[in-house]
C-alpha cells in the first residue's frame, strides 16, 4: 500500500458526461500527479500539482483539467468525454517538487 | 515521439533465470531513471531508481546497470521468482519529475 488514495475504484458513464476523479496524496507528500494509462498510449503524465499550484504540464486534453485544494487532494476534471476516454486513472504523490513518485491504486473509466 | 523504447515486450523466465529487461532513452537531459512493477490492477510500485552519475545499482535481487554513453539502462532480476511475475515499466524524467514511462513488459516466470 503506498499511501495514496483514489476514488472512486471504478467508474462507468456514458460519451458526452463530465466526471471527478479523486486522489489523496501521501501524508505529507505536496505534489500530485495524475497519469493515464491506456492499452494503446500506455502510461502518459497529464499534470503536476504542487502545494495548490500547477507545476508542469503534459499531454492533457482541453477537456480534462484538474486542482489541488488547501488540505493537498487532488481531482481530476474528464468532460465532454469520449469513448477513446476510457483508460485507467492513476494519480501520484511526492515530497517536493521532484523526488520519487508513489501511485495510487488507480481510477478505472470506461465510457459507453 | 516515444522517448524511452522499453524491451522485450513480454519474457518468459523459468523460476531461478535471470529476467532482463532493456531501455534506451534519448533526451540526455534526463537525470532520473526509475523502475516500476505493476501487478494487475494494482497501480505502478517503485522498484528501484538511478542516477546518472552511477553506473549500478543493487537492492536484494534487483540491479540497474546504466551506460551514460549509450543512453541505455537495464533491469536485471536475479533468481526470479513465480511472485516477480507482473508487467514493468522503465522511466525516465528530469530532476525526478514528469516521468516519461517506457511501453512495459510482461514477465512470466515459470516453475
């Protein structure tokens, strides 16, 4: 168990629907990440949230967009969502701004 | 642009074998290069990490070799075991952030 949290486990909704995937990080880890893992794209950074703020950002679509709030969770915004969607979520928490990164159990989405 | 090939895709060890698995990457500003297994449905667990400024690195079982030169590191896993089965990723980042993942490879170690 890494520490990092994720809800929901699973998650099933339909094209055209907006979803919220949560992370909590590990105690007193301050930057999340949030990846997408899919069959086709394998393991692809989306974004890096540090201590509230954005710190770097990958190959996230417009339609997704994400937050870090003051007591350090993260969620991760899907709209608008597209059958191509459908991955696993994974979200990971560090120290500092670098430094090693513990993954959470993961967010599986499938949109019908 | 995949900037870290990972291989092979998939490895069939027999239990007590040496597991293998390769990496080149080509940004050389990458200065971070950790390992991953994931079992599935479980999320990526960090397995072991290297900096370029060494050339190994061994935890129990578990070696990184790193050839700065070459821009490739490896993964060796002595004395597989039939629990080392699960998929493993390669990584790569800059200051230890954003990691760029290889394309996995399933390992299957047999009895």
């Amino acid at each position: 168990d890494s520490g990092v949290t994720q809800t929901p486990k699973h998650l099933i909704t339909a094209t055209g629907q907006r979803v919220t995937l949560r992370c909590s990080p590990r105690s007193g880890d301050l930057s999340v990440y949030w990846y997408q893992q899919s069959l086709d794209q394998g393991l692809q950074f989306l974004i890096q949230y540090y201590n509230g703020e954005e710190r770097a950002k990958g190959n996230i679509l417009e339609r997704f967009s994400a937050q870090q709030f003051p007591d350090l969770h993260s969620e991760l915004n899907l709209s608008s969502l597209e059958l191509g969607d459908s991955a696993l979520y994974f979200c990971a928490s560090s120290v500092g701004t670098s430094g090693s990164e513990f993954f959470g159990p993961g967010t599986r989405l499938t949109v019908l | 642009q995949q900037q870290v090939k990972q291989s092979p895709q998939s490895l069939i060890v027999q239990k007590g074998g040496i597991s293998i698995i390769n990496c080149a990457y080509e940004n050389t500003a990458f200065d971070y290069f950790p390992w991953y297994q994931q079992f599935p449905g479980k999320g990526p667990a960090l397995l072991i990490a290297i900096r370029p400024d060494v050339s190994e690195k061994k935890e129990g079982r578990f070696t990184i070799s790193f050839n700065k030169s070459a821009k490739q590191f490896s993964l060796h896993i002595m004395d597989s075991q039939p629990g080392d089965s699960a998929t493993y990723f390669c990584a790569a980042s800059i200051r230890a952030s954003k990691l760029t993942f290889g394309t996995g490879t399933r390992l299957q170690v047999t009895l």
